[in-house]
C-alpha cells in the first residue's frame, strides 16, 4: 500500500484517507488503534508487532487524531470500529459478496446474522463463537480454520477484544482462506443491539469515549480515566522528544 495513504504517529504509520481508497485488491489485514490499544501495545510487544504490520490501521479514537494534531500538526479523521464495519457490508452487498463473524455468542452471532439478512440481503454470511479462553488450543484452531475456509468470506470479522483478537488475527493470517480480515471488537455487540453505541452526538463531538463511560462506568472507567491519563505521559514524554530534536 503506498505511504501516501498513511500518517505516522506514535511509532504507527495510520491510514487516513477515505475508507474507498482502501487496499482491497490483495490479502488484508485490517487493525484499528485508540489510546488504549496504544497503552497496551507498549507493555505488549507481540501486540504492537501486530499493531505495526497491518496492512491498515485505522485510527478508531480521539486520542489518536487529537495525538496527531498535538505531536505533528495534522489532521486526521477519525474511523471507528463501527465505520469500517458499515463500509465494508456496503460494499459486500452492492457486490453480492460474503461475510464471516468470528467471536462473541451464538446469541449475539444470531441477531447478527438476521439483522445482517434484513439490512443487507444480497450477503451471504456465516458465523461461528469459539470457545471463551485465553488463548486457543491447536485443536480450536483448526476447527476455526476448518469453519472459516469451508465458507472462504470475502471478508472475516474478528471480535474477540483486544489484544486477543489483533494478535490472532496476524498470527493467523496466512491460514485463514479470507481476502479481508477485520478485527472490530465491540462492533459485534454494537450491531447486534446487545450493547447501545452511543447516540450521533456524542460521536459527532468526539465524545463517544464519554458516553460508553456513561453507560458503563464500571467496565470502562479504567480504559478511558487511567489509560487516558498513561496517555497523555506519553503524548508528553514524545512531544518533549520532538521539540528537543528540532533545537
């Protein structure tokens, strides 16, 4: 993919063009990064690497755009988890494509899939939860192998949260018979209505990050309160690095 589609920030080199412009016409590993991710991947160098060697990166927080703006001056946009995920159903029906969800329930792959039909009825899609653990055994990887590649989608999403889902879906990248695997965590329960996305106006104010607080304090407040404050110690410690090279 040529750098001209890229901004570089933090140590990333973050796509930051308009999503028709994406790389699609070879096998594509598509990530998103946000202040979170970023905090972790320091401390997670299997993560970074994944991270780093995305095809895409999408830049899926405020921190990230209000990180490059600080850091080099440019604007970005963001492109959230959820963008991505309508682009890409878009373009799979106007093409009469195919879609696999890995990750999540069967409950929550259920009313992804009927939500999916509805919506979107010139898709074919498929599904499949694995089981719920740390890190998956040779033989769970081969039955989601064995699953995934009988169906061959035109594009995998991969909910599994973060760190996980990134991880594995670069480590497996090469065994996964899919043109386009998209790692979208939350998206899931987004689309499935399991769990509400903040409305418009929050995400138009770039405080979409406030109302997930909002709604669920006790599960968020750690990625959003302490990592919003780790990162603004990095954001600080580059900042000073970048002034000091120019003197």
């Amino acid at each position: 993919m040529s750098k001209t589609n890229h901004t570089f920030c933090l140590g990333y080199d973050i796509f930051e063009k308009s999503l028709v412009q994406l790389p699609l016409y070879k096998k594509t590993l598509i990530s998103t990064i946000n202040q979170y991710s970023y905090c972790i991947a320091e401390k997670d160098s299997d993560f970074k690497k994944s991270l780093k060697e995305s095809e895409v990166l999408l830049p899926d927080g405020i921190g990230i755009v209000m990180a490059t703006k600080f850091l080099y001056g440019k604007k970005i946009k963001k492109i959230a988890g959820a963008d991505i995920h309508q682009f890409l159903l878009e373009k799979l029906n106007n093409e009469n494509g195919s879609c696999f969800y890995l990750g999540s329930s069967d409950t929550t792959l259920m009313k992804i899939s009927k939500r999916i039909k509805s919506e979107y009825p010139n898709i074919r899609v498929d599904t499949y939860s694995p089981p719920f653990k740390p890190v998956f055994t040779e033989k769970d990887n081969d039955e989601i192998f064995n699953v995934v590649n009988q169906f061959k989608p035109d594009v995998l999403f991969v909910g599994m949260t973060a760190p996980k889902q990134e991880k594995w879906s670069y480590e497996n990248k090469n065994a996964l018979d899919a043109k386009v695997i998209c790692s979208i965590g939350a998206v899931f329960d987004f689309y499935a209505g399991t769990v509400k996305r903040p409305k418009k106006i929050w995400i138009d104010l770039g405080l979409e990050w406030l109302g997930r607080l909002f709604k669920e304090p006790k599960r968020m407040w750690k990625r959003y309160i302490y990592y919003g404050f780790v990162f603004l110690g990095y954001l600080l410690k580059n900042k000073w690095t970048l002034t000091f090279k120019k003197k």
